[in-house]
C-alpha cells in the first residue's frame, strides 16, 4: 500500500458519483484517485472522510492507494485502497498554493493549446497510439462568460465560454458546487460581473476566477459515429479572492 497527500483541486460529476483529483503536496504532480467500479467513479463509500464528511476543494487529504493504473487519457489514475477512510489533514495554505498551484496556472495560461489542442475534445484513438502527458490543468481564463441554455432534451445545461491567448473555448462545467450556482439564472449568457451581481456572491471579484480543465472517459457522440473522443470539461470553478477569505490566507 502506498499513501499520497493531495490538495483538492477537482470534484466532479461522473456517472451518478464525482470525479476527483488534485496535486500533490510532495511537488509531483496531479493525481486522480480511481475506484474499482466503471470508469473509475468515486461514491460515498470511497471518499466519505474519517470524520464523516466529504471532500471538498482546498482540502488537504491522505489517500491509501492499491497501485498506479495509468490509462492512455488519464496517466495520473492510481486505484484507492478500501480498507482504510480518507483523512483530512486540513486546508492548503498560502505557501502550498504559491509553491505549487500558483506555477501550474502561469504554466498553462499562456499557451493557446489547451491539454494539448486546439480543439474541445481528442479523438481515443490517437490517445491509445500516443498518450497524453497530462489529463489536468489549471488556467486562468480571459474574457470568461458562462452560458445557460437547454438541450434538445429541455434539460438545463451549463457552459463556460473563455479565450486562452486569444483562443476561443466553449466546454461543458461539471464541478455541482458551480452548476447549483447557476441553476438559479435563466437562460442566456452572462458575464463574470452579471453572474456575481445576480447570485450576490459576497467575496467573489470577477477577474479572479480559475478553472481546472479535465479531460473525460471516451465517449461516442453520436450512433451514427464509430469513432470516441475524450472531452475537455471545466472540472472546477474557483474563485481566489473568495477562497483566500473562507481559508484566512493573508
């Protein structure tokens, strides 16, 4: 059995359970901790921590895992070891994020390629014949909007829409804590300043907002297409100034 300490920097939806992940706080890099169910999904049983709540970002955690399970779309997989709950070591601080997470985002947000393309998804086959370095990423997003609309199945559903150096991005969000957030607007695009004046979001500054981008399990679009692609999804919506007031970070 090995453990790792990871900082929360992901939690997403995923199949009727979340996806999750984070950095670890040894200087090495993300990592997602994966089930033994389909795809890999986390349910209560699997990250309900030691004192009977469950993970949230900033979180510092400690992990058992089994072994490394590296796929070809998601290289930083390790499987969770089952007999021993989560524990909670407490909330990043102030030096983690500047050692750690502050490099990731600089790293990334100025570059247009986004986990490597231009694009909003990567075909599965040319992950299997080359695999992807890095399946996570955090960016700091320009001329951030997000949009509400419903789909052909009248079900409401959320989109950020950014550049990243210039380059146009429209993904899905799949981070619940944002997603019930924006259930309350109604249909349309709204900017950062319009999202925070509607909701009322005490601490939050429109220019401060930052997005961890994960690529998802491979799916086929459609039942016309044979092909899989693996999509880019906006994993988690965070937002600096508010974090830094909730964490007492000075």
């Amino acid at each position: 059995m090995q453990t790792f300490d990871i900082i929360c920097l992901a939690k997403s939806t995923k199949h009727g359970g979340i996806c999750l992940a984070g950095m670890k706080t040894d200087g090495t890099g993300w990592l997602r901790p994966v089930s033994n169910r389909i795809n890999g999904t986390l349910y209560p049983e699997h990250y309900i921590l030691r004192d009977g709540r469950e993970v949230q970002l900033f979180d510092v955690i400690r992990i058992p895992f089994i072994r490394y399970e590296a796929k070809c779309h998601h290289p930083e997989n390790w499987l969770i070891h089952y007999s021993d709950k989560w524990q909670i070591l407490g909330k990043a601080s102030l030096e983690q994020v500047r050692k750690l997470i502050k490099p990731e985002i600089e790293n990334n947000s100025f570059e247009p390629k986004l986990l490597g393309n231009f694009d909003k998804r990567i075909r599965y086959e040319d992950l299997q014949v080359t695999p992807i370095k890095s399946s996570l990423t955090m960016i700091k997003p320009e001329k951030l909007k997000w949009e509400v609309k419903y789909n052909s199945s009248n079900k409401k559903t959320f989109r950020c829409l950014f550049y990243l150096c210039d380059h146009f991005y429209d993904l899905p969000i799949t981070d619940s804590m944002w997603i019930n957030k924006l259930n309350y607007l109604e249909e349309g695009k709204y900017s950062c300043e319009e999202v925070i004046e509607k909701l009322n979001l005490e601490n939050f500054e429109p220019d401060k907002f930052r997005l961890t981008i994960s690529l998802s399990e491979p799916f086929q679009p459609s039942f016309q297409s044979e092909e899989e692609f693996c999509y880019k999804l906006v994993a988690s919506v965070i937002n600096v100034t508010d974090i830094a007031k909730r964490l007492g970070w000075k």
